[in-house]
C-alpha cells in the first residue's frame, strides 16, 4: 500500500492540533452522526486543561488509496524532547506558522531538527483570517528563516499553503476554498513515500505505550525489510548488548486505534507487542544478521530541582503514596518514555535530583505525579551550571516579547535587570517586538513579573541556546514572606489584624503548621505572624467594635507560579488537593542558627 509518513511541527499556539481535527474529519474517520468533539488528539486529561500538547501521538488516515501517518508534537520548547525523537519516523513535514506572529524560537528549533534528518517542508501559513495578519512578510520571513539554516537547494524549494485552521479551508493561494483538499493533495505529491533499502529487518523504537494488560509496547517505524508475528529478533541496545527475543503480537495504527495485523513492511509505523527491557532509542534488527541504527541523541537538560519525601506535619494526609520507595519507583518509571529527563541520588536517601528541559517540563510531572496520588516536596529550580575551559558557564536562552508599544521600555527594564541583553527591537502593526539573550536564572520567575507590569498583554517565548560564561548576580524577589508561628486554624480576626503586614495565600479557617508560608510581606525580610488568634471574649460592648472583618480574598498561585515564587531556603509541599509553601527548616530558632553559620562559612 502507498504510505506517507508526515510530522506537524510549529510553535506553541500556531494551530497544530485543529489542523489535525481537520485533516481527521476530511477523511471521514468518524461517522457523520458521530460526536468527536474538539482538539481530539490532545487526550490527556493535563493537555485538555492547559489548552497546550504535552506527548506527541499519531493517527493514521487513508485518502485516495494512500496511507497517511500523522504525528502530531508539543510546540512548547520545554517538550523538545518528544520531538526530537518523533521527527525519526516521519519522511515530511507540515511546518505550521501563525500569519501575524510569523516563525517563533520554537519554530526554528524543531525546523533545525527537521531539516538536519532530510525531511521534505511544507510550509503552512495558518490564521489568515486574523486581524491585520501579514501573510506575505510571513512567507519571506520563513523563506529567510531556511536560508540561515542552511537548507538545500530542494529544500528552499518548499511548496506553500495559506488557510485558517478554525475555518477549515488551506489552499496554495490566498482565495478562500471549501475544504482542506489542496493541502491534502500537497500532502500526496510532495511528501516523499518511505525510502526502503535493501538489506535485513531495521526498526527503531522512537516512542513508548503501555498497556497494562500487554505491559510495555515499542513504537516505531520499519527502516527495512519486514516484520512478522512470531518472529525471532535481536534487540539491539544503546550500550551495545545484543538479546533475542520474540514478538508476540503486532499492531498498525488505523485512524484513532491500533489494529492487529500479522505482517508489517518497510515504510509504515507499527506497535511490536512481547520485547523486554528495551529502551527508546534501541535497534529490533535480524536475528542471525543484526545491525543498528544510530541512537537517538537529545539535547541535555538545563535545569534541576530537588525532588523529597513530604515531611511536613500533614505528611500521609492526603495522598497515598508517601515514603521515598514510592518516589523513586515513580521517577525512575518517568525516565523510561520521557528522554530529556535525567533522575540522580542526592545526599540524603529521602530525596532525588530531578533534571529537566525547564520549569514546565518539571512542573507536568509534579502535576502529573500529584494527580496519581503522590506527596512529595520540591525545592527552588536551579540552573546547570558547567565548567568549560576552567570558567564558570551558565546556560543563556532567546526570549522572545511581544508587547503593545505603551509597554515596551517597562519590559526592556524588566530583563536587563535580570542580566538580558537586547538583540532585536522591531514594530509589527501595533505591537513591539522584542529580542534578548538572557541567562537561564533570569528567566525563573520573570513570566509573573512581566504580566503585572504588562497588564498581562506580553506574550512571551524563549528556547535554549548557549552554555555562555557566568553573568553573576541576579536580583530575586524583593519582598519577604510571612511565617505561620504555630500550627492551627487561622481565624478571621487575626488576619484581618496583620492585613497591613502583606497579603495572603490563605483564607480564614485554613489549617497551617508552623514554618509554612502563609503570605507575602509588605517589605524586604521574612516576619513570623500569628494567623490563628481568637478575638477575646469579654461582656463589655461597644457600638462599632464589633464590624465583620474584611478580608481581600487570598492570592490563588498556580504550581509553576510557586516554583518561580520560592527561594533557596524555602519548598513547596504538593499533595493531591493542596499546594502549599514552606520553610525547608521549620522551627524558628534553628532557621536563625543555620543562617548564621552559613554566613560564618561565606
């Protein structure tokens, strides 16, 4: 059968899954009276909330006879990872560009991977139907974009098509059309079929499913020859250990499901049921010949955060996993599908050091782990930091702003505060667009800052650049915090009192311990409080007195708002239905003392 084999790639926001809502719909997967709902591919209860793709996924259709395999990816830099590994088993790709925004940080990293495994480009400009979009400028800018890249001949020879996702239309022209055909039949004539050389059987296995009824199933596409049911084969690791072993079972991909099949050739996309112990990145070759294929090489990490046991007094609360067996289990089970992760021990048997491509990579596996019934504390991210050619390096990223012209000099100064260099300052229609080099620890912390002074209209993106030599200080959060003094439950009356003091992370009738973090101070420098004191009952009245307390509501922080609000010295407690920060070390007096004999050692 004819096959295509096709990856959507983009940045984040630029329409990528409704393109594939589409594609799916124009060939008729679902039944007409069938309700499929919207944004179909993004199945995990996490990417519904967030609106964004966290695990790239494939479906395959079938149009005029020919087999599409559709990969779609995450468009947020943080998941370079999924990419990075998918892009293996496509032979083209649908480049998605927003018609106002134009080719983004992210776009040009995925383009880069895309572009260094051959893979043929089709340029899609998607959203024309938006406001003072710019289709044309957009063309030349991508056109531009590939040349820097250094694209072939052929490869600058790209076909391009214009549309709006939303309205489900793409034609190679400007004028509207009635549906996603031309884009379709672009698909079928530039998108080469499989290349399939001679020689013994070669898959690589590029990405993970699990079932709990089959256990751990190897996805990946067959480079050549073919692979049967039953089969003997040799699985081909990264370490260069060779076993042999046998496939039980084997599945296509056939529109949203899997079906079972008992022989699958060179060129398409298959799941082998019955291999033990493989990795992502493995070979399944021959068993009397077998030869590998180039693993899969990731970027590194940037970033790491401590990840321990919960030991606050409400630890066993809430979840059901708790000691650090379980923790560790978790995170090493993590490392199996997600690649840009690594996990190390740390000093303490309580605790591990995670690493991970950025603060919303982690912060999907806190939510993730959480919502599995997990407790555990996390510390304040930290960048990696290396040493090349005996000077202290740290790692610099692109950020990128986009922000109406009012808002422009408060963004400048925001990130050169922060050790960010200004590279490029242009006007697109009514907006600033901004670029700087920044270090990574910038970054941390900078996305609140930003909508508050921006109102909330920047739209910011930034990617991985460099390892660049140390920048040195940079300044934190100016404000303290307050202290909760003692355990109990804060009443109305006492915060009320201690509003003039900062404002709240909790509401009367909470439950806090001692150490935790209850509010941010008015001023520089942390202040221990008393949240739980009851008003003094006597029989004297007096008119007035007696008013309700008003209270401003308490200031509800997201999981990665926590990660960017905390300091060194400080952790966020995460339970299935509570985040909560804290001191690492709880008891007052003990805080001081560490304090400082760490400032003695300084």
């Amino acid at each position: 059968m004819n096959i295509r084999n096709i990856a959507i790639i983009a940045h984040v926001d630029h329409g990528k899954t409704t393109l594939v809502d589409k594609i799916l719909h124009q060939t008729n997967v679902f039944r007409a009276n069938q309700e499929s709902g919207e944004l179909i591919m993004d199945s995990n209860d996490l990417e519904r909330e967030r609106g964004i793709t966290i695990f790239s996924k494939n479906a395959s259709v079938e149009y005029k006879g020919t087999k599409i395999n559709v990969i779609d990816t995450p468009g947020h830099a943080d998941f370079g990872g999924e990419v990075e590994r998918v892009l293996k088993m496509a032979d083209g790709v649908i480049l998605l560009v927003d018609a106002f925004e134009g080719p983004m940080p992210q776009t040009r990293f995925v383009l880069q991977k895309a572009l260094q495994l051959n893979l043929k480009p089709i340029v899609v400009i998607n959203k024309v139907d938006k406001a003072n979009c710019r289709p044309d400028e957009v063309h030349d800018a991508v056109f531009e974009l590939f040349f820097n890249l250094d694209a072939t001949e052929e490869q600058l020879n790209f076909p391009t098509f214009y549309g709006s996702g939303k309205n489900g239309w793409f034609n190679s022209s400007l004028e509207q059309c009635e549906d996603i055909t031309p884009l379709m039949d672009g698909i079928l004539e530039y998108v080469p079929a499989p290349k399939t050389p001679e020689g013994n059987l070669q898959l690589q296995i590029t990405s993970l499913d699990y079932s709990s009824f089959l256990g751990r199933i190897a996805v990946g596409k067959v480079s050549r020859a073919s692979i049967e049911e039953g089969q003997w084969i040799t699985l081909m690791q990264a370490d260069g250990t060779a076993k042999k072993q046998k496939v039980r079972e084997l599945y296509i991909f056939e529109a949203l499901g899997k079906r079972k099949v008992t022989k699958v050739f060179a060129g398409d996309i298959c799941a082998v049921v019955g291999i033990e112990g493989f990795n992502i990145g493995d070979t399944i070759a021959d068993a009397e010949a077998p030869e590998a294929l180039p693993v899969i090489s990731v970027d590194e990490p940037t970033m790491n955060m401590l990840f321990g046991i919960n030991n606050s007094p409400f630890f066993g609360k809430d979840g059901k996993f708790v000691t650090s067996r379980h923790l560790r289990d978790r995170l090493v089970k993590e490392t199996e599908k997600n690649l840009a992760l690594r996990v190390m021990d740390s000093d303490s048997a309580d605790s591990f050091m995670v690493y991970g491509r950025g603060i919303l990579h982690l912060g999907v596996l806190i939510e993730t782990m959480r919502r599995e019934g997990y407790e555990l504390t996390v510390g304040q991210p930290q960048v990696i930091v290396k040493h090349i050619d005996g000077k202290k390096c740290e790692p610099y990223e692109t950020l990128v702003v986009d922000v109406p012209q009012e808002f422009a000099s408060k963004v400048i100064d925001l990130v050169t505060r922060r050790k960010g260099e200004m590279l490029i300052m242009e006007t697109k229609g009514e907006m600033q667009h901004l670029e700087f080099e920044i270090p990574s620890r910038g970054l941390i912390g900078l996305r609140t800052q930003m909508l508050t002074a921006t109102a909330g209209e920047a739209v910011m993106a930034h990617r991985f650049n460099d390892y660049k030599q140390w920048k040195g200080a940079i300044p934190g959060r100016n404000n303290g915090v307050l202290i909760a003094k003692e355990a109990g439950t804060t009443t109305a009356y006492s915060l009320d009192k201690l509003q003039d003091r900062g404002s709240f992370f909790v509401d009367p009738g909470e439950e806090v311990y001692k150490g935790m973090i209850i509010g941010e101070n008015n001023k520089p420098g942390d202040l221990v409080v008393n949240p739980n004191e009851g008003k003094k009952l006597t029989n004297m009245r007096a008119s007035g007195t007696d008013g309700a307390a008003n209270i401003a509501p308490k200031i509800l922080m997201t999981l990665e708002e926590c990660m960017e609000y905390i300091q060194h010295d400080e952790c966020i407690e995460v339970t299935p239905n509570f985040i909560r920060m804290r001191k690492t070390i709880l008891d007052e007096e003990e805080r001081k003392r560490t304090a400082k004999s760490m400032k003695a050692e300084a």
